[in-house]
C-alpha cells in the first residue's frame, strides 16, 4: 500500500481487494486503496466523506457500505457511506440509529445488518440495526444474546 494502516475494513469486490480508512498512528483515515492481483499494484481511489478507524464494511450489489467506526477523537460515529466502485463516487447514506465502533456487519439477503460494538460511552452492545438499500431506511433488529465488541461476521 501506499501508506501504513491499522484498524482499517477490508473487503473484495470483483477480485479486488479494497483497503479502506483505518488510522496511520494519529488520524482516522479517509482514504482508500484496491489491490489489483492481476497486476500486482495498488491504487488510490476515491477517499471517504470522513476519515473512520475501527469501522465495518460489506458488498451488496456491486457497491461498498461502510458503517461506523470512529474518528480522530476516538468518538463512536453513526455515518454510514457507500462508495460505487463504477463511478468512483461516495455517497453518504441515512445514518444508524446508535453510533458504534468495533462493531460486525454482514450483507443477507440484499440487506445490511450490523450489530454489537462500543457506543460512545465506550460501553458495549447487544443492539442490531438493519439497512434495506431498496427502501434507504434503517430498522431496529432481533438483540444478541449479549454484548459485543470487536467481533466479526460473515454470510453464509
């Protein structure tokens, strides 16, 4: 890559990986970086609305949406974006009810679904929220069983 990160979100969408925000060390990072096998090459792409560390990212429909995270200040962050990797354009989506970070996400069905992570508080959670892309609204989701934070999820 072309600069050092941690706490980033990853995903592959059309045999590429996608680096996205995380921190260098000081500050959130809003910029984003795809890994092109076949080439062997990573390039820039266009950089988030904000820069985010601690955050999720899926793939529904061709397009990536990243939710959450937390900015320079630590502060939890509720935004939620979606970058269209045709356009190289990010547009800013309805943002979750609850800010979180260290939360999971997982793409079901056509439908966002994000759950646990520490709120601004700091205190962890047992909340889910679900996004539809067809309708652009959030709605609230089946509670865990109890609280997490920094855990992951996949579709199966």
């Amino acid at each position: 890559m072309s600069e050092k990160r941690e706490l980033h979100a990853s995903v592959v969408h059309d045999g590429k990986i996608y680096a996205i925000g995380g921190t260098n060390g000081l500050d959130s990072l809003d910029r984003v970086e795809v890994y092109d096998p076949q080439a062997n090459s990573w390039q820039r792409v266009a950089s988030m609305p904000q820069g985010r560390a601690r955050h999720a990212a899926v793939v529904i429909g061709g397009k990536i949406y990243v939710t959450g995270g937390e900015d320079s200040e630590e502060r939890a962050l509720n935004s939620v974006g979606v970058y269209d990797p045709q356009a190289d354009l990010w547009t800013q989506l309805a943002s979750m009810s609850t800010a979180r970070d260290r939360h999971a996400c997982a793409a079901v069905g056509g439908k966002l679904y994000v759950f646990g992570g520490l709120d601004d508080w700091a205190e962890a959670l047992n909340t889910a929220e679900v996004y539809d892309p067809a309708s652009g609204s959030w709605a609230q989701g089946p509670s865990l069983t109890s609280a997490r934070e920094s855990a992951v999820a996949v579709a199966l």
